[in-house]
C-alpha cells in the first residue's frame, strides 16, 4: 500500500505523452528534470532540517560541466552520458563543499551561505568567458538516440526521476533517514544514540549535490542553450518551496508539490512576472491551513482518533530477550571529577562508582548537579579535571563514542521525535546496530534489509516490554506524557546498553505508573545492565536501588545502602525532611 500513491503518478507520468501534445510532453520533462534534484534536496532540507536555499548552484555547475565537456571547447569530446556522470562527480564534490558550513553554522546562517555560494557560481559563470561563454552562453548536449526527440528525453528523463523517487524512499526508510530526522528534531538525543551528525550530513550533502548536478545537465539537454540568466533565484526558490509545501520528512508530498509548482506557471502564464510573489502566497496559505504540508493532507492514520482510557501494561519478563547481551560485569566509575560553569562548581571532585546489575540513585536538591553528572557521564560535558572509566579504562571522546561503548540514556524532558512513528522511535535507538553501508541502504540490497528486520523486531521487543507495541504505528506527538516517558525507556533499550541512566524517568506519572516504572528498572537491572537512577520520587529510589547517592551542591553529601540513606542525619535535614 505504501507504494500505490507512487504508482499511481508513474502511471500517469506514463500515459501523458499519449493524451496530450509535445508541449505538455515538454513541461512533464522540466518537471522530472527538477524533482530529481529536489529529490535530494530533500534528504538535506525536509529530513535534516538545513536550510539550504541556494541549490540552484550545483544545477548550474552540472548544466556548465555537461555542456562544456560535450562541446569539447576545454578537454576532448566526452560524451553525453558520460558527461552526466562527470557532472555528478562534480555536484558531489560541491555538495560537499556548500555543505561543511553545516556542520557549525545554524538555521538562517547556512541558508545565506548558501545563497553567497549560488551567486559565486552566477558570477564566475558570467567571467569566465573562454569556457562557459560568458552572458552570451553556450550549447547544450543533445542525448544521442533513442533519447534525442522531445518523446525520447522525456522517457529518459522520467526514468531517472523514478530511479531517484526509489533510491531517496530507501534511504528515508532506513537508519540513515531516521537519523537524520533525529537530528533535526532532537539532536542531543541523537548524539546520545551515537549518531554521527557529521558523517551522516556530508554523505547526504555528496549524494545530493550529485543528484543536483546531474539535473543541472539534463537541465542544459532541455534548453538547448544555457546562458546564467537561465539559473534565477525564482528557480531556487521554487526548489525550496517545493519541499516546505510537500512536507517536511515526506517523499511523496515534496513529489506532488514539484509537479504542482512546475505546471502551476503554465495555468498563470499572464502572472509570470508573479511567480515569486504567487510561490510566497501558496506557501502562507499552506503554512497557515495546512501545517504539515501535502504530506499531511495524505497521512489519514495521523486523523484517526486514539483511545483516552488507554493504560500501560509492562511486561518487564519480556526483557532477557532483548537484553541478554548485556548480561556481563563491567564498572562505570568517576574519578575527582570537577566542572565548573564560570564561578560555579557544578560538580565538585565527586566520586561514583556504578556496577553492572545493580540498580544506583542519584538524589539532592535542585541545582545539587544531578543531570550534570549524567551529561559527563554521556560525554556532553567533558570535565575540567578527574575523568570517566569504564571497566578501568578511561572514556575518551564526546557522546557518540560512550553510545558506542554501551551507555545510553534518558532526559527529564523526553527528547522525541513527535513527526516520526512511535516505531520509528524506538528504532532510532538501535542506529549504531546497523551494519549496511549508506550505498547498501540507497539500493536496498541485502544487507540492509537484514538491518532493517533486526532493527524492526528489536524495537517491537522494547515496545512490548514497556507496554506500547499497540501504539507503533501513532505518530508520537499524539502520545500521552506517560506514554512518552516508557517510549524513551524503550528507545534507550534498543542500544542494549551496559549502563542505562534515567533522568527524571517518574516526573507527571501517576503511582500506579510509578510502580511500575520501578518493575521495569528491577528487571533491567537484572539482565545484567547497570542504571543509574536520578530520581526526586524518593519512594522509588529506596525501593528499587542498591545503592544511593546523595548530591549537594555538587559534592557528594553520602553514599550508602537505602536504609543507610535513610538514617543519615544529614541528608535528612537536607533533603529528605523529617
């Protein structure tokens, strides 16, 4: 069912030529000309979330690259396909190149980069008159047959555009596209399932950027001559809009939307000096009626309503099987760990030491460095001075790396992705677990369908374990508060990790819930897994933990066995009252 709307295009996309004249044949070919470069302009601005609004720079470096190596004017004759794939070449490289800013530059920064970069290439362009003629232009390719009619580039032109709808679909749907959805809307929680934000981004910017290229060449073939005023910033902007009225994290919406966008002037010719103005107005009425886009429009599970008297039925038994490679010794330790913020010792040479199936509480007051230590422990905080072992080794590296050694964690306020699916989730949890290459997943070959079944499986697990397997398919935005606490439990749990840490995991349940929150960590920890509880419900931290530990003002007030807790005077007077 999920590739029927697509078929559905495609056939029409197939009888058009049949049923209307050389002209509509004509636009039909602009139109799969731009989606297969905003086919991957939407892995970068719909499912990363970069806004980069000045694309239309490597569809012109693809249309100069591919003219010029056909015409023969800089190196020999190449020809015209080959041409396409050198233009590629090219596209990724300045993929790439427009998208390292990425990296540390945020939101409207990167989209004015990527704008200057655009205008750079409209410049050389126009300068570089030996090569690329200048204002005055130069010829683009012509395919040679079956492709050189009008009816024969658009059979190639559609192709491509398929081509590029399945490869862009397989990555949106694997490990790759959830992380990058991960990282747009919750990019702490993302680095702390190991993701790699800058590997993940430059893979898409290169596949993107050859995508764009390669459009850029076909671009030239359809205008038969190609001079810089060819490239505007109406075109850029038509790019861009495409995918914000299609949808954000969306294959088909962006799709629709193209086709929309690219037929639209046609039914408007009178208004073409409004294009821009006509493109800004369809875009606010969208935002404003319809916030989610196309996509929304077409996502009837995201209308259906859900059950108000609905409870959480975990089943903490379920847990060896999704935990059982855990089940090993190991020590998590901190050592004379000091952090300071300006004046202000957030932690104050504290010392901790977490053992592998055991459950530990962290409690104090507010602003006692609760949630500081567990972002040093998560590597978001690296400490001025003492450090992090596990099992006697020092941790070195920032959040991916102590992902990649086992340790995961949930936040006080759970960082999910309300657009994705509640399976989608849980799913994002076990990235790291993947063993497919980013080509492997594009194609969809083996290796990454064998990823994505064990991914799928071990997420239902966990989904069944805290008692939401019924909800998997609901968007999580539509989710309870409870509901999102166990949601994140389980998402942490697709990491299988040695050490689990739970910030606030209790806040806004009721006691029922609580209770059974208290099952779940007992059984985790008896599989083998370490957890470190922090935790003001202090019901809980004394039934459930081994061991406590009791901050204040970044030092370690006591430490001790729950009924030693509970005596100590101190920690009385302090913190738990009399």
């Amino acid at each position: 069912m999920r590739a029927l709307p697509y078929l559905l295009v495609l056939a029409a996309a197939l009888v058009l030529p049949y049923v209307s004249n050389d002209y509509w044949t004509l636009i039909a070919s602009r139109a799969a000309i731009y989606w297969v470069l905003v086919s991957g302009l939407n892995l970068v601005v719909g499912f990363a979330g970069q806004l980069a609004i000045g694309w239309v720079a490597l569809l012109t470096l693809g249309a100069y690259t591919t003219s010029v190596l056909v015409a023969g004017t800089v190196t020999p004759v190449v020809p015209p396909y080959l041409a396409l794939v050198a233009a590629g070449c090219v596209g990724a490289v300045f993929g790439v190149v427009i998208g390292l800013p990425a990296l540390r530059l945020r939101t409207f920064y990167f989209a004015m980069t990527t704008l200057g970069f655009a205008t750079i290439v409209t410049q050389v362009a126009l300068a570089w008159q030996s090569v690329t003629g200048g204002g005055i232009g130069v010829s683009g390719p012509v395919l040679p047959a079956p492709f050189q009619t009008g009816r024969g580039f658009y059979w190639f032109c559609l192709g491509l555009a398929a081509l590029c709808t399945w490869m862009t679909a397989n990555v949106a749907h694997s490990r790759f596209g959830r992380g990058l959805v991960a990282l747009r809307d919750a990019e702490v929680a993302a680095e702390a399932c190991g993701i790699a934000k800058g590997r993940l981004l430059v893979t898409i910017f290169l596949f993107s950027g050859a995508l764009a290229a390669i459009a850029g060449g076909l671009f030239a073939t359809l205008q038969s001559y190609i001079t810089p005023d060819a490239f505007t910033f109406d075109l850029s902007v038509l790019f861009f809009i495409a995918i914000l009225i299609g949808g954000r994290g969306s294959i088909l919406g962006p799709l629709l939307a193209t086709i929309l966008l690219t037929a639209l002037p046609e039914f408007a010719s009178p208004l073409v000096a409004w294009s821009t103005f006509l493109y800004a107005a369809l875009l606010l009425v969208i935002v404003l009626a319809v916030p989610g886009g196309i996509a929304a429009l077409l996502d009837r599970n995201s209308r259906r309503p859900l059950r108000r008297d609905r409870t959480i039925a975990l089943r903490p038994d379920l847990l060896p099987g999704l935990l059982d490679r855990t089940a090993r010794g190991g020590t998590l330790a901190l050592r004379a760990v000091v952090l300071a913020f300006g004046g202000v010792r957030a932690i104050d040479r504290l010392d901790l030491t977490l053992d592998a199936g055991l459950v530990h509480g962290l409690i104090g007051p507010n602003g006692s460095g609760k949630t500081t230590t567990l972002n040093v422990i998560c590597g978001f905080y690296a400490p001025q001075s003492g450090g992090v072992s596990l099992d006697g080794a020092p941790l070195a590296g920032g959040a991916r790396a102590r992902a990649a050694c086992g340790i995961a964690r949930t936040f006080q306020t759970p960082r999910l992705i309300g657009a994705a699916s509640v399976l989608d989730n849980v799913m994002i949890g076990g990235t790291i677990a993947g063993t497919a290459s980013f080509v492997e997943s594009l194609l969809h070959l083996p290796r990454h369908r064998r990823d994505e079944a064990m991914l799928r499986d071990a997420a239902l697990c966990a989904l069944r374990c805290v008692g939401l397997e019924t909800l998997a398919a609901v968007r999580a935005d539509r989710l309870q508060h409870s509901e999102l606490r166990f949601l994140e439990i389980a998402r942490a749990l697709l990491l299988r990790p040695r050490f689990l840490l739970l910030d606030e995991p209790a806040a806004g349940l009721s006691a029922e819930e609580i209770r059974r929150l208290g099952a779940l960590v007992t059984g985790i920890a008896r599989c083998g897994t370490g957890v470190l509880l922090v935790e003001h419900h202090a019901s809980l931290i004394f039934d459930v933990c081994d061991r406590v530990s009791v901050l204040n003002l970044g030092r370690e007030l006591a430490a001790g066995t729950p009924a030693e807790i509970r005596a100590h005077q101190e920690v009385v007077s302090a913190y738990l009252g009399a």
